[in-house]
C-alpha cells in the first residue's frame, strides 16, 4: 500500500513540473559567506573581508549578479513549460505540440529607481527588484488576446537560452505561439533599449579616459549601510524573545 501512495506522490511532482515548470532553488546559487572569503577573525583583513561580503550579498539583491551568485549573473530560471494545447508549425504546417516560454530572470526594466536613490547600479537585475519588475509587468490583455489565437494558433520552433537546476531532463526548445513570439521579442527590445540608455545617463558611451570610473564612494556607504541594516534586522529577528 505505501508503494501505492509512492507512486502517487511522485506521479503528483511530476504533474506539477509539467504545469508549472521544474523547481528552482535559489538559495543553491548563492555563495556562503566563507566561499566569499569571511570569518570570524578578529582582525582588519578579514574584517574587510566580511564587509566585502555584506556588499556582495546586498549587490545580488539589487543589481544581481556579483560574486555572491555562483555564475556571476542575475538569478532566476529560464525554461519552456508544455500545454495540453496543440500548435500549427508556420514552416512545415504540421500540428505540434504547443509551449509556453517562462523567463524569470529580471530584465532590469525599472528605471525610476536609479534616480530616487542616487545611486547608479548597472542594472537592477537583483532579487527585490525583480519582485517589483514581475508585480509591474502583470497584464490581462494577455489572456485576453489568449483567447482570440483560436484553437490552434500559428506557432514557430524557438529556442530561447534555458536555465535552471535540472536542464538535462527538460526541453532546450520548443513551439511557442507567434503572437507569445512576437511579444517576448517586444519585450527583448524594450530592455535593451533600457540598458542603453541607461549606458548613455551613466556617461558610458563618452570616451575610456573619461568614463573609466569604479562605483561612486557614496555606493560604497549606501551598500554598506544597507548590508549592516539588513545583518541587525536578521540578528534581532533571530533573537526575538
């Protein structure tokens, strides 16, 4: 009989990679605090050390990236979920099995925090950010437009870039809807538009000996700063009564 409910629980985790994509666990991609070089140590070296640390981790939940991920880059996972639904390939008109193409890593697209905070990131790619790019890109008119595909919509082999825990054992490519096409490819431009001008506010398209500066001092205070902020919050919330 337990086998029986075995067998149905992992039955059950497949159907819910299936429907809502393979698990992501964050926490797998940032780097501990002694893989950054930090300790206990009493001493000035290693108390730079462990206030480089602090910056790294508050630079991964703004900006993402740095040396507190493990591949250096922005967090989230990139994969392609399959429907129950079924697709017309536009260039060999047979019927296909119909995705849909999940993109979770932050693009960056919020350009208003920059210039409330006075400080200026390469993107803001980091975790928090992202929290606020995903509320801000919530829009009904897609399931709406959803709705006028049809039943089996026109669709194309892509083969977006994937990411995630377990890529071996989900798709690298697959069918997407060309209006879903043409609406990520929309979306690609935006950003990189967002990057650019966000280049050119920072001064970076001027020549190398004008713009070849490293993080303003007071990015420095502000991460720091923040880093201890959040540390005592954490210490406080461990040590509550």
């Amino acid at each position: 009989m337990s086998n029986f409910f075995d067998k149905i629980a992992d039955g059950a985790v497949g159907i819910e990679q299936n429907m809502l994509g393979p698990d992501y666990k964050y926490y797998k991609h940032i780097r501990t605090p002694g893989q950054m070089g930090a300790s206990s140590d009493g001493n000035m070296d290693a108390m730079a050390k462990d206030v480089a640390g602090i910056i790294n981790y508050v630079e991964l939940l703004v900006s993402g990236g740095g040396p507190a991920s493990d591949t250096g880059e922005p967090l989230g996972a990139r994969f392609y979920v399959k429907t129950a639904g079924k697709c017309k390939d536009v260039a060999t008109k047979k019927i296909v099995p119909r995705y849909i193409y999940i993109d979770n890593v932050p693009d960056g697209n919020i350009p208003l925090i920059s210039s409330g905070l006075g400080v200026n990131f390469k993107e803001f790619r980091g975790l928090l950010p992202g929290i606020l790019e995903d509320t801000g890109s919530l829009n009904p008119m897609s399931m709406f437009s959803a709705f006028q595909q049809g039943a089996v919509p026109d669709c194309k082999e892509v083969n977006f870039p994937v990411q995630g825990d377990d890529r071996v054992n989900h798709p690298t490519s697959g069918h997407i809807a060309i209006a879903e096409f043409n609406e990520y490819q929309a979306n690609q431009k935006r950003t990189e538009g967002f990057l650019s001008g966000n280049k050119i506010l920072r001064g970076e398209n001027k020549k190398k000996n004008e713009s070849s500066t490293t993080t303003p001092e007071f990015a420095n205070v502000y991460f720091t700063g923040l880093g201890v902020l959040l540390m005592y919050l954490m210490y406080k919330m461990m040590h509550k009564k």
